[in-house]
C-alpha cells in the first residue's frame, strides 16, 4: 500500500513535537523539584530555628501527666487515661491531647480530635468527646540560668461533638492561668481556670472550676515520679472529679 509523502509530513511535525515536549519536561522536572526543596529547607530551618529559640528561653522541664505544662512545647501528644469510678472504669483514648505548634515566639496553639471514651459499665454509651482548642501565650520565662520559672495565660474553647453523654451539651470557654517553678533537680507547675458554658447555662449541670494541679517532678533522668493533686469543683465547690494518683513521665 503506497503512502502519501505530504501526508506523512504532519504527523513527523507532530513526533517531533512531542518529542521536544518530553525533552523540556525531563529538563525542568529537577529543577522543580530542586527549588521546591530549597524552598521546603529553608522554610522548615526557620520554622525549627524560632522554635528552638523560644524552648531556649524557658525551663526544660519535663512535660507531666495529665495536665497542660505553662511551657511551650512542639509535638504531637496522645495519651490514654483510665478513671475509676462508683459505676466502673472509665478508658479515655486521646484525653483531649493533640498537635502542638508553636507559630510565635510567644504562643502556641494546640489542636485536639475528639477522645474516644470507653465504659465499662453496659447502661453506659461508648462513643467520641468533644473536640478541643487551645492557646497558650506565655508572660514571663526564665530558663535554670535566669530564674528558673515560667508564667503562661490559656484560653481553651471546646466544641459539643460528644456522641451520647460523653461531651458537653455546649460549647466551652477555658481561660486559665499556669505558672510553674523550678529549684535544681525539682520543679512545681500548677495551673487554675474556670470553664464557663457558651449557652444554656441554666440546664448545665455544673460550672466546672479547676483547682491548682500541682505537679511536683524531680529530673535524675530516665523515668522521673511525679505527684498530681487535680480537683473539678461545681458552683458550690463540691468536688466532682478529684483525684490524686502517683505517676511516671518519661525525660
């Protein structure tokens, strides 16, 4: 079968045009990739460099179990608590802790999922709490070679997205005031707030108040014991949720 030459003259144009657009894409693609890096590098050195200026400036304690630390910190936390109660064991999966940035040199914000809470107790719902914000600014630091202290002031807020009776039925506001410090080997941080309900005050069941959480850690290394003393009063400071429990964080 013979073939036409102008016919084939199109598509040779059409070969070499793909040809040249393969070429230029193998060409740039490193390049791309090279200047995304650098861009990636650079953004994420300078993001680390601020935040390592800013722990400098306060103490290096450590992070203590089942309170928020005044110090500012970078991580991702998650933790699993377990209650017991009259009615059975309670399993909390996450206790409200989550991803911790620190955008400023003197803020950080912490962003929490929703906890999975779990009962023991049959007549109870299993199910997920309520998804949680906080903001830290911190006032004051010293780190061991200037004082030895700190002073933070939160603003917490919390969404009801608790399935069941395992969240609030409104939305909360947190503001609370920490404050910690440290003497050698042994530091104490503390921390009292009051949680106020956005709406429908009149059928909350309590205005939760938080009671100072002290928390006293020695630091020889390696596992380090720490007393948590932490009390939820209700509007006639009864206490409704306390607790004093013997713990161990890691250094």
């Amino acid at each position: 079968m013979k073939t036409n030459a102008g016919s084939e003259e199109p598509l040779n144009s059409l070969r070499l045009a793909a040809l040249g657009v393969l070429l230029t894409c193998l060409t740039t693609i490193p390049a791309v990739s090279q200047s995304t890096t650098s861009l990636d590098d650079g953004f994420l050195s300078g993001w680390f460099a601020h935040v390592a200026r800013t722990q400098a400036e306060q103490p290096h304690w450590i992070t203590p179990v089942f309170t928020t630390t005044p110090r500012l910190e970078e991580e991702f936390r998650y933790d699993i608590g377990l209650q017991q109660t009259a009615k059975g064991d309670v399993t909390n999966y996450g206790v409200s802790k989550g991803l911790e940035l620190i955008p400023t040199e003197h803020a950080e914000i912490i962003i929490s999922p929703p906890p999975y809470i779990a009962h023991d107790n049959p007549n109870v719902h299993d199910g997920f709490g309520d998804m949680s914000f906080l903001l830290k600014y911190r006032l004051l630091a010293g780190n061991e070679e200037h004082g030895n202290y700190i002073i933070t002031a939160f603003l917490g807020a919390s969404i009801p997205t608790g399935s069941y009776t395992n969240g609030a039925r409104n939305a909360l506001v947190t503001p609370t005031f920490a404050f910690g410090k440290g003497w050698g080997n042994f530091d104490i941080q503390s921390t009292v707030g009051v949680g106020v309900p956005v709406g429908d005050t009149s059928k909350m069941e309590r205005s939760q108040f938080r009671e100072p959480a002290v928390v006293s850690v020695s630091r020889p290394g390696g596992w380090s014991p720490a007393l948590i003393q932490k009390a939820w009063l209700d509007r006639r400071r009864r206490c409704t949720d306390c607790c004093d429990p013997f713990s161990y964080v890691e250094s």
